[in-house]
C-alpha cells in the first residue's frame, strides 16, 4: 500500500473528527457559550452547509495549482479552523472556526479521492479510495466516543487542541509521503473540469449520491429517537449502539472498494438494493431490540459500502477532467444528507412516528437504485453505439467528411 494513502487517511479521520464529535459535546459548548440547542446546533448545520461551498469553490479554485499543493493549503485551512475553534473567546469566533475548518472538508475528500486514484494501478482504485475514506469511518467508530470523553474529561477545548494535533501530523505526512507525481495539476483547467458536466452519467452519478446515501443519513440523522421511542433501548446505551454502527461503516467501506474494482454499476444495484431492503426490514423489526441492533449494523455496513463505488463512478465518467466532478460528488453526499434528514424531519413533524425516516430512507435508496439501472442501461447503449461506429467505419472505404 503506498505510503501516501496513509497520510490521506490520516487527513480525512481529523476531518471526520471534527464533524462528527461536536455532536457529543454540544451541551457543554453551549453552556459555555450561553447560548440556546437551536443557535448551538448551527455548529452542525452550518458546517454542513460549508461543506457543500467548498467541496464546489475551492476544488474549482485549486484547479490552478498542483493537487499536492492543493491538498497542503487544504490542510493549513482545517489546521487554521480548529485552532480557532480551541481558542474561540465567544459563540461567533466558534461558528466561524467550524465554517473555515469546513471549507477544506470538500475540496480535500474531492482532491483526495484523484490523488488517491493516481497512486495505484487502475483496478485497485477503488481499493484506494476506500483507504482514504477508512479515515472517516475510523473518526466514527474511534475517535468520535473518545474525543467526547477527553472533552467531558478535560473541558471541550481540549477536542479541538487534539484534532489541530492530528491537523499537523497530516499535514506533515501528506508534505512527505505524498509523491509530487501525484500531485500535478488539472491538465484540463477550470474550463476543462466544467466540461465534465456535459456528461449524462456524470449528473445521473451525482443523483445515485444524492438519493443512496442520503437515504442512508436520513434515516441515520433520528436514529436515537428509534432506538430509545421505538427499540426501548435507554439513553445510555446509544452511544454504545452508535460504535457497532461505526463497526458497520468501517466493514462495509473495506467490502465496498474491493467490489466496486470488479464492477462499479454491478456494485453500485446489488448494494443500493440491499440497503432499501435493510431499511425495510428496520422499519418492521424496529421494535425488536435485538432485531434493531442487526439492522443499524447492517444499515451501517451497506450503505458505507457504496461510497468507493459512488465516487470511483463519477472519477470514471469525468476522467480526462476528475477533479472538479469529485469535489461536486463530495458536495452531493452532503446535500443528500441534508435531503434526508429534511424529509425524514418533516415526517416527525407530520406525526408519523420515529420509524417513518426510515421508510423516507428506503424510498430514497429505491430512487437511487433507478437511477443507477437507467445510467448503466444509457452506458451499456453508448458503448454499443460506439461498437457499431467502429465497425461501420473499419472497411476501406470511408465516409466523405
């Protein structure tokens, strides 16, 4: 395994700690604060909206410059942000250190993901995308109940002087083991990278993201209201149930790199598939304590399992200009979040109960599971179309142009 995706795994677990782990301490910042849950939980939401700005601006942006260049610059912002963050002296310094550590979220996994594609062979890709983002499952299953107790234990600061820790040591690893071959620039330029979305797959690739994982998240965002209304399980234990979910995520995601490398579409049915169905059966068993506890584990694993597919299907489709189409993916995982949680909110809301967002997230895979039959149903027709071209045009005599 080259050394580099070591250093980008290490990137994207400080990223994905800082996502997620604010969660976990949000009533001690808000009461450091003095501040109420609503403008508290604009850290989160906020953050997410960041996401989406520059998985789009900045990934356009670092098309001028080299990736490794890119990624380095990338890695000074999140530093720059958690630091802020650790040292914030009111609520509006906090805000802004979560929007700045968040700008680099996108446009690092984006850049990322082509970085880590260029180091191996092109059947390994997949795999390689996957090391990248083991860094952000790893965030979920370790260093998100971890870097809650150090900051019940020590004050919440304390979580963002570790993450701006591990900030630095990416930063170091991505300066030394990431290779400068890796690391050229677009050759295509912002002109060329915007081209890549005259592609059909590439905006069917990017509504399979939106609508897979997004079902997944929906229903993922009100899983403790399930488990505790639904499943019976006391408060106490979802933090708990939440690690065997990470479990999930970090299995499904090694699964999914080594099967999208045979077959990204193949994959991309079979999983999509799974997970409506999973979701499903969650929905009907939620009441069963054991049977909820299988479901979230395999909710967890199928629905993580597509992202090296999701994201390998858009670098496929985009190739000669991959790096703006990947910070757009990124993007769109975020915004299917967002989707998700929305709809599955709005459901609550309506009265229908803590299963409903995961009827929502079935749903919302189904639709997903469409769009990726009537993309590799439009692909499998180019390609025969392009067969056909080649043979009508192979004789000796061609056509007067």
């Amino acid at each position: 395994m080259p050394a580099g995706l070591i250093a980008l795994a290490l990137g994207g677990f400080g990223i994905g700690l800082t996502e997620f782990v604010i969660a976990g301490l949000l009533p001690e910042v808000a009461a450091d604060f003095r501040v109420d849950e609503a403008a508290a939980g604009w850290l989160i939401s906020g953050y997410a909206l960041a996401v989406v700005v520059g998985a789009l601006g900045l990934t356009a942006a670092a098309t001028r410059i080299p990736r490794k260049a890119a990624l380095l610059g990338l890695m000074v912002l999140f530093i720059a942000g958690n630091l802020l963050s650790a040292l914030a002296p009111d609520y509006g310094v906090m805000l802004a250190g979560r929007v700045l550590a968040a700008l680099c979220h996108g446009a690092f996994f984006g850049i990322g993901s082509v970085v880590a594609a260029s180091l191996v062979a092109p059947e390994r890709q997949a795999r390689a995308i996957a090391i990248m983002f083991t860094g952000l499952t790893a965030a979920n299953v370790l260093g998100v109940p971890f870097g809650t107790l150090l900051g019940q234990a020590l004050g919440w600061r304390s979580t963002f002087w570790a993450i701006t820790v591990i900030g630095v040591a990416a930063l170091v690893g991505v300066a030394l083991l990431v290779p400068r071959t890796a690391g050229e620039r677009s050759s295509a330029g912002l002109r060329g990278e915007l081209s890549a979305f005259r592609s059909g797959q590439v905006w069917l690739s990017l509504a399979a993201t939106v609508l897979g994982f997004g079902g997944m998240f929906g229903a993922f965002t009100y899983i403790a209201y399930t488990l505790t209304g639904v499943s019976g399980f006391p408060s106490a234990a979802v933090p708990w149930l939440l690690i065997l979910f990470g479990l999930g995520l970090f299995a499904g995601n090694w699964v999914g790199g080594r099967l999208a490398d045979r077959s990204i579409d193949g994959t991309l049915l079979w999983l999509l598939s799974a997970l409506a169905v999973v979701l499903v059966a969650f929905a009907l068993v939620a009441g069963m304590p054991v049977g909820a506890v299988i479901a979230l584990v395999l909710m967890g694993a199928f629905g993580f399992a597509t992202v090296p597919a999701l994201q390998l299907r858009v670098l496929s489709y985009a190739s000669h200009a991959p790096t703006l189409a990947s910070g757009a993916n990124i993007a769109a995982f975020n915004l299917g979040n967002a989707l998700g949680a929305w709809i599955g909110g709005l459901t609550i809301a309506a009265g229908l109960g803590y299963r409903s967002p995961l009827w929502v997230g079935a749903a919302m895979t189904a639709g997903a599971v469409v769009v990726v039959a009537a993309a590799a149903l439009s692909g499998r027709r180019r390609v025969r179309q392009v067969s056909d071209n080649r043979e009508e045009f192979s004789g000796e005599t061609l056509p007067v142009q």
